[in-house]
C-alpha cells in the first residue's frame, strides 16, 4: 500500500451509536483514515460532529450532498476513495446512489437500504460501475463462523439437513420508544425503520448467517410476526420455519421482547455426521458435534484453524477478540480487495470474504417476504426475490 484509504463518512455524528463503532472498526488495521464527514442531516450538528473529530474544516460537510460533489471535484490524491453510510435505514439509498454515480465506492450498515425495489437497483449500480458495495453484516466477520463455513463447504458433516438460528434481545420489552431513547424511537418508526422492526432490525443477521454458514439458501417461510408491546407500530418478537434450496429445514427466531438478554445471536447447523454450534456472547469458541464420537471445541488463533479463519484473527489463542474485531474484519476485507484492485492486483479469496450488495438484496427480500409470509393464511410462502 502507498497510501492509506481515505474515507468519508455520512452519518454518524453525535449521539449516534452506530457510526464510532464503524470508525472504530475501520481504524483498527490502519489500511483507512476518516479524512471527510457530513455527519448528521441537521447541518449545524453534522458541522459540530466533524470538529468533535478534528475533521478539517474545508471538508467537514453540512450534508452528504455537499460532500459528493465537493470530493469529486478534488485532485485524485486528495478525494475519498469511498464513503461509509452509518444513517438510519431510510436515509440509505439516496447518498449511496449519489456516491456510486459519482465514482466512490461504498461501504453501508445494512439493512442496505428501506425497500427490495431499492436494494435492486444499488445492485444494478455496482455492477454497472463496476464499483464495490460493502454490507456491514458484522456477525460473517467472527472468525470461528468463517471457519464454521469453511467446515460446511468442504462436506465435514455430508448434506446439511437442518439449521436453527435464534437472535433474542431484550432492550425493547419495554416501551423505550415513548421514553427519549433515540435508538428505539427510529427502529421502531415505520417511516424511519421500513416495514418490520425486530425482523429487519436482527432478524436479517439472523437469516444472514444460516445462510453465510450453510452455503444455502432460503427458498420457503412461514412466519408468525407479533407486536408485544403495547401500541408499537412494528413487529417486535417473531418465529419463523424456514426450507431451503437443498431441501434442508430450520428455525429461525428474532426477538427484542426478551427481557434479560443482551445480544444472545446463536446457531446450530446440522448434516448427516455432526453438526456445529456457535454463539455470538462467546465467540471465541466453536463446537463441533459428530456421530458416535466426542464433540470438539475448536478455538480461535489456533494452527489448526482455516486459512479464512486464521486471515481474520489478530491475537493469540486465548485473547478474546469480539465485536468491534468482527466489525473492523469486514472492512479490512474491503479495504484489502480494494486497495489490490487499486494496485491492478487480483485480491484473495480471503480479501473478497465480505457480503456486498447481492447480500443487501436478499436481506431486503428477507425482510418483505417474511412479512409478507407472516401477514398470509397460507402455511408456505415461497421466498421471491
């Protein structure tokens, strides 16, 4: 690399959860430094945010807007390479189409954007562009589910026949929304959020990774959606059975009505000899079940791990690597199939291990089929993309 990366950020100001754990993630291997922002839709706080940053003032932007077409304009050794979307769902799709029109690549939290319409045509984009479409489905950065993967796609346990998937948070059993906590306010707003809440908010990571690990893909539902709470205008606790493409069945259940857990993301999946199990509060640890022999527990930085596995972890066995290390794994898997491409080189099948805009869209398709599913009489709903 003769340079590091340069990225602008939209979103992500004050008060935003999201938007320091992205910067946090992207300055962890030291391949990108936030060089621009238009860190808030309110012009004065977006200016506020960038100084808090010690942004420089001739970049730190009052909007997206203003930030494209000013980066654009800027000698090639100066402007962004990219840009990171860490807004609310609603306020996806605009700057990343803008960004691609305008030659930036693009990094975005998913869900990618509100709707399926319009994750079908960011996909369209990219591939007209030419131009790269990252997706921030955090938990396909752990490296024990890479090396889960990589177990299931060399055939380890035979035909995968069942996987089941669970996401349960509390931190909405109550009304929060009504109660000044930001977060919930927007996950919870049709208008803000889309059309599903619980499902679009962890229900996507949770249908992300049964297929991430499986290598499979959903084909059928049947869902049943519920609103809890009192007055919430979306879903905020489901079930749903799943099929898929290899004729394999599964559960997957998305709750944020669990009063008690914190970010209890687990998955177990199952073939004809073993099976696996894996759970995101301890994600150093996979277990490996087999028929009539002892289960395994594989670790994290060990020498018998994966090539994809070892690629993405940092530390020594026994020094815990979590969440923010998972997060900055997929952008150092872009920023390295980024920079090869930028150097005329061809990136490894390692570098390109991050979900990009085809992942965006079957979450989007995800999210409407399994609404729709859970809005319909019929037991089986055909997943349509």
């Amino acid at each position: 690399m003769a340079e590091k990366l340069r990225m602008g950020m939209i979103g992500g100001g004050r008060n935003a959860f999201i938007g320091a754990v992205h910067r946090i993630a992207a300055n962890i291997d030291g391949l990108i430094e936030l060089s621009c922002g238009a860190l808030s839709s309110n012009p004065e706080t977006a200016k506020l945010s960038g100084r808090d940053l010690f942004l420089p003032e001739d970049r730190n932007y009052g909007s997206y807007k203003e930030m494209i077409e000013a980066e654009r304009n800027l000698p090639a050794e100066k402007r962004m390479h990219f840009v990171s979307i860490v807004t609310p769902n609603f306020a996806h799709f605009e700057p990343a189409m803008m960004a691609l029109e305008n030659g930036f690549h693009v990094v975005i939290d998913k869900p990618i954007t509100l709707t399926l319409e319009e994750a079908k045509k960011l996909e369209t984009k990219a591939k007209e562009t030419g131009l790269i479409v990252c997706l921030t489905h955090t938990y396909s950065g752990y490296p024990m589910v890479k090396q889960a993967r990589q177990m299931v796609k060399e055939g380890k346990f035979g035909k995968i026949r069942k996987v089941c998937v669970e996401y349960p948070q509390g931190w909405l059993c109550q009304p929060s929304e009504h109660e000044g906590n930001q977060q919930a306010a927007w996950r919870t707003d049709p208008n803000k959020s889309g059309i599903s809440g619980c499902m679009g908010d962890i229900g996507t990571h949770a249908a992300q990774l049964a297929e991430y690990i499986s290598s499979l893909e959903i084909t059928k539902m049947c869902a049943d959606l519920n609103r809890v709470v009192d007055g919430r205008q979306l879903d905020d606790d489901g079930n749903v059975l799943l099929k898929f493409n290899n004729g394999a069945n599964g559960i997957l259940m998305a709750s944020q009505i669990a009063a008690g857990e914190e970010n209890a993301l687990s998955i177990r999946v199952y073939g004809e000899t073993g099976g696996l199990e894996w759970h995101q509060e301890e994600p150093n640890t996979l277990i490996v079940k087999w028929h009539n022999a002892p289960s395994q527990i594989y670790r994290t930085g060990n020498g018998y791990l994966s090539s994809f596995a070892s690629h993405n972890s940092r530390t020594p066995a026994g020094h815990p690597e979590g969440y923010l290390e998972a997060f900055a794994n997929i952008y150092r898997n872009f920023a390295l199939t980024l920079n090869a491409r930028l150097n005329g080189e061809t990136p490894t099948e390692e570098m390109l291990d991050f979900p990009d805009a085809s992942d965006g869209v079957r979450g989007m398709a995800f999210i409407e089929n399994v609404v729709a599913s859970g809005q319909s009489d019929q037991k089986w709903f055909d997943f349509k993309i």
